[in-house]
C-alpha cells in the first residue's frame, strides 16, 4: 500500500472512530475501540493496543492480537523509547532494536505513539506491531498521530 492509500484509509479510519468514541468518555472503552477497528482494518498489523503508564510502569491496556507483556521492564524497549523521546518511534526490524522486549517472538517490526492528556502529558502509548520488517512509516506514523488526538477530545 503506498503512502496516498495508507493516509487515505487512516484518515476513513479516523473518521469511523470519531463517531464511535463520542458514545462514551471512559478512557478504557475508547481504547479498546482504537484498538480493536486498527487491528481489523490494517493487514500489517500483528497486535495492536494501548500501554498505559500506572504509578511509573507501562501496563497493558487494551489489545488485539496474541497475548501480550502485562508490565514493560522499566527503561526498555521501544514504547519505553517513545516515552522518553516524547514522540512516535518506528522499528523496521525489532531484532535489531537494543532493548527489544519480544512480548511474541513472531514481532518484527514496531510503531509506538504516545498518549497524552489534556495537560500534554504522556498517560499512554499506541503499540503496533507487524509480524513482516518495515511495515510502519511515516504514514503509519501520521495517521497514527490523528487517531491518538481523537482520544483528547
């Protein structure tokens, strides 16, 4: 899929998400919306779901896909990288990312968005994963981005 298609299908995506999230403000259901409409709607995606940041830990929120880490060893691995950069981290090849937490061997490649509040802090991150290399791009990243922003709102 090239970039003009992969921004047009977020961008239907995000228009779909927008309608669904206004049914409710709980923080947990609206995750598991964007989670859940991602995972069906991206062929590349492998597990996609939310980390939340819980007294200082990532804690898995909701997901779709294989099972997941419950808590991210502090410090480690990309949503941890995102969270420290305050911004969007994209691995062609998680093997070759150092401190790679493999949740499931069968991850290759990686997007992380983080969530914030309404204060701007980080609350969250967005975690895609592909079970093919190089499947996330700046693309993925946008849309990504305009889909976290709807949680704001």
């Amino acid at each position: 899929m090239d970039r003009k298609q992969k921004l047009s299908r977020y961008g239907r995506v995000r228009g779909q998400l927008a309608e669904l999230l206004e049914k409710t403000p709980d923080p947990q259901a609206r995750m598991a919306t964007v989670a859940a409409l991602l995972f069906h709607k991206f062929d590349h995606y492998f597990w996609c779901g939310f980390y939340r940041l819980v007294n200082g830990d990532l804690v898995v929120g909701p997901y779709q896909g294989p099972l997941a880490c419950q808590v991210l060893a502090r410090g480690q691995g990309v949503c941890w990288e995102a969270v420290k950069r305050e911004g969007t981290v994209i691995v062609p090849d998680v093997h070759n990312f150092p401190g790679h937490i493999a949740c499931d061997s069968r991850s290759r490649s990686e997007i992380v968005v983080p969530v914030r509040n309404r204060a701007g802090a980080i609350v969250a991150v967005l975690d895609a994963d592909s079970d093919r290399l190089a499947q996330f791009d700046e693309a993925d990243a946008e849309g990504l981005q305009g889909i976290v922003d709807l949680l704001l709102q």
